[in-house]
C-alpha cells in the first residue's frame, strides 16, 4: 500500500503542475528549458555589456520583457522560437 501511495505522489510531482498549465511533463520541459535559454542568453549578454559597455546595449532587458510579455500574453511556446531577440511575437507588434 504505502508503495503506491509513494509512486502516486512521485507521479504527481511530474505532472500536477504542468497540468494547471495545460501541458504534458515533455511539453512543460520544452517550455522551461526555453525560458533557460532565453534567461542565459540574456545573462551573457548583460555580462559582455558589463565589460563592453558599446556592447549589447539593450539585449538583456529587451529580452527579459520579452518574456514577461510571452508569460502574461499566454504565448507560452514563443519563447521556444530560435534567434528572435523578442521571442513573442506580439511583442514585436506592440514595439513597432
């Protein structure tokens, strides 16, 4: 008994969150991981603007309202898209 009750609770730790955000364990993953990316991409940005100063003068910040943008607007998969400074696409909208 206390076996399923331990691989009940070991299952939900995977899935009860991903589910109140309408997503299966692999989808949340992808979803997370991209928020890393982006987050990192970010980080190092802000770093060589630390020591480049005419570096990457916008980056960090342009990137991290980005995502606050794709986390408030329910684009939750655009943070996913390669190579895009703005990952929403609603926010390019709202900047132009």
């Amino acid at each position: 008994m206390a076996h399923t009750n331990t691989s009940s609770l070991f299952a939900r730790t995977f899935t009860d969150h991903p589910a109140t955000e309408g997503e299966t364990w692999f989808g949340h993953f992808r979803v997370a991981m991209g928020f890393s990316r982006q987050l990192i991409g970010a980080g190092l940005a802000a770093g060589v603007h630390a020591v480049l100063p005419n570096f990457h003068k916008s980056t960090a910040s342009q990137r991290i309202h980005a995502l606050h943008h794709c986390l408030e607007s329910g684009d939750r998969a655009g943070v996913n898209r390669l190579h895009v400074a703005s990952p929403c696409s609603d926010t390019q909208q709202l900047a132009s």
